[in-house]
C-alpha cells in the first residue's frame, strides 16, 4: 500500500468523486472534500472525510489550501453537463476552465506533489475516424463541455510548464456505476435502469445505434489511485476500447431487471456523437491500469445497487 497522503478531491459528493473519497479512506489516506452541492448529494459523502462545501470559482479556495495542506489534489468537481455547456458556455467555463485555474494558483502556491485532473475522452475528440481512438486523436470537441475540460487540460500542462507542478490527465469514456444520477440529460445506464425499475418507459434518441466506451466506476477509480504513483506529465485516455450500441445496453438491462417493454424512440438529439471508443494501451503501459469490471458484470452491479435505492423509498 503507498505512503499515507493528504488529499482534496474537489467534486467529492458526486458520482465519481465519491467512489474515489472512500476508496482513499479505505486506503488509509486523509480525505479532504470540497463541493457546492450543485449535483452532488451530502449521502454521497462519506463521513470519514472532512467537507467543506465551497465552490472551485471562489478565492476562499486558498484558504482551504492553507489550512489543509494537502499532498495531492484530485480535481473532479465541474459542469458536467454537454446541453447546459451549450445553454451557458459562459457558466460552463467560468466553472471548468477559471475554477480549474484557480485550483492550479492555490495548488502551484503551496507546494503540491500531484495535481490529478478528470478530464474526458468521450467529449474530446469529437466523432473520430479511427476507433478506438488514441491520445494522438486531434482535439475536436463538438461542445463548449468539450472545450472547456480541453482548456482545462491545457492550463494543467502549462502549470507544469511554468511552475513545475506535477500531474496527470485522465481521460474517461462513459463512466457509469452505482450513485450516478439517473434524472440528468447523460448516463444512459443510470437512466434506464432507474425507469425500468420504476415501471416507466426509458426514451432511445437518433435509433439508438450510437456507440460508446462504457467504463465501470470502481475501474476509474482504481487509476486514479494508480496515477497517484505513476504517468506523471502524461495525459492518459481510461476506457475499455470497446463500442457498446445504446440498443444493446437497453437489451442488457432489460433482460437483467426482467422488464418486457419496447422504449419510446424520439429523434436524434442535435450535436449527438455517433461512434467513439479510447483506445487504452498508454493506461496499461504507464499506470499499469487495465479494465477488470466486464460490462455485464458492472450493469449486474448497477442494476443492484438502484434496486435498493428503489426500494429504500418505495
Ligand atoms: N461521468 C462521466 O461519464 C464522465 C466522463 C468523462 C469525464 N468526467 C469527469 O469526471 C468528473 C466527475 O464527474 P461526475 O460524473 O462524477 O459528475 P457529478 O456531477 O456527479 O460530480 C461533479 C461534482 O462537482 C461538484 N461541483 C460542480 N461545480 C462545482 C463548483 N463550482 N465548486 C465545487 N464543486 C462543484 C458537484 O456538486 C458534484 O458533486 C468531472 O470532472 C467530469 O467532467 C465524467
């Protein structure tokens, strides 16, 4: 096991950042959390790490620095959502690119080990060519998302540039597990299981043939504690270089809740990718990272993990 640290995970109460948090915990780390709770949730959050509920864009951000002194920072919080980068770019980037290059000052001030960024593979290289796509893809996001995790990206590798601030970039596909939230505009898995266990009837957009890298969370969550370590200056791509239709995800899940119903087809969504998958050799090579959650066995996971959440307030 590595050396005990002191960690910030910014975005800590939401999907990924929460899995991560007590991953750390279990691993002896000391676990600093700072989320404003846009889409986070406080049940997300284990008990075991201290909170600060704080926003990223704020300048209190260096008095959390000060008095936390962390070691590493995983920065995780953002604006996740591609239809609200486009409604409001400009909330889009003050979160994602400033919020991120205020993180980068308090960090670059006080001395860090590692600065960890989550960045996307999925929203990166627009609709690729060749797949599965390496790092070497050209850069073509199709939304300000896209753009601002990029210019997000590029501060990171100009903060080592400048300050000789370490780092790693982690570029995810479709990360999907237990605590996703099933009512946003992404996360199909978590979308359709919800409904499916609720009774309702999930909508497929544009036939429903668009392909995607789904990644289990436990897997993302398993190279960021690799990077703690490894794939320093390095921006790697984490997925599993596999395409899985949204048709065939439905089908999966369907035959795993037992629910009998078609779903409603509606139009393609504007600006929809129509194929990407990341090809993840680098991840292998320099964190010495491979997927081991198969798909089945991760929507299995889900699809238990939603099912007493149902329950729970049935
Ligand atoms: N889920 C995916 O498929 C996926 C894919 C690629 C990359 N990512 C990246 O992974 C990271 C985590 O995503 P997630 O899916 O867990 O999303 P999430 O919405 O569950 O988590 C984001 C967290 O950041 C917090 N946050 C948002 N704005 C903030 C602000 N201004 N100050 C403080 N906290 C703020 C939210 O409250 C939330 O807890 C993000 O950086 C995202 O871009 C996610």
């Amino acid at each position: 096991m590595a050396e005990a640290k002191k960690v910030i995970v910014t975005g800590g109460a939401g999907f990924i950042g929460s899995h991560l948090v007590d991953r750390l915990l279990a691993e002896g780390h000391q676990v600093v959390v700072m989320d404003n709770l846009s889409t986070g949730k406080l049940r997300n959050l284990n008990p075991s790490a201290t909170f600060h509920h704080s926003d990223i864009t704020h300048q209190l951000v260096n008095d959390v620095f000060h008095r936390e002194q962390p070691d590493i920072v995983f920065h995780m919080a953002a604006q996740v959502s591609v239809t609200e980068s486009t409604k409001d770019p400009i909330n889009d980037a003050a979160i994602n690119v400033t919020g991120t290059l205020r993180l980068l000052e308090a960090s670059r001030r006080f001395g860090l080990e590692k600065f960890i960024y989550s960045s996307t593979g999925g929203a990166l290289y627009g609709d690729p060519e060749v797949n599965p796509c390496a790092e070497t893809t050209p850069i073509r996001p199709m939304s300000p998302y896209g753009l601002s995790k990029h210019l997000g990206e590029q501060y990171v590798e100009l903060y080592h540039r400048l300050y000789h601030l370490n780092y790693s970039i982690l570029r995810y596909g479709n990360v999907y597990g237990p605590r996703q939230d099933p009512h946003g505009e992404a996360g199909v898995i978590a979308i359709f299981t919800q409904a499916m266990l609720e009774g309702r009837q999930p909508q497929i957009f544009g036939g429903g043939e668009q392909q995607r890298d789904f990644v289990f969370v436990a897997d993302v969550v398993q190279a960021n504690i690799r990077a703690m370590q490894h794939g320093d200056g390095e921006a790697i791509n984490i997925g599993t270089g596999e395409t899985t239709s949204v048709n065939c995800i439905y089908e999966a899940l369907q035959s795993i809740i037992q629910y009998r119903w078609d779903a409603e087809r509606r139009p393609q969504r504007p600006g929809e990718i129509y194929r990407i998958s990341l090809e993840c050799s680098k991840a292998a090579r320099i964190l010495g990272w491979s997927p081991q959650i198969s798909l089945e066995e991760g929507l299995q996971q889900t699809v238990e993990s939603f099912r007493k959440g149902v329950r729970a307030t049935a």
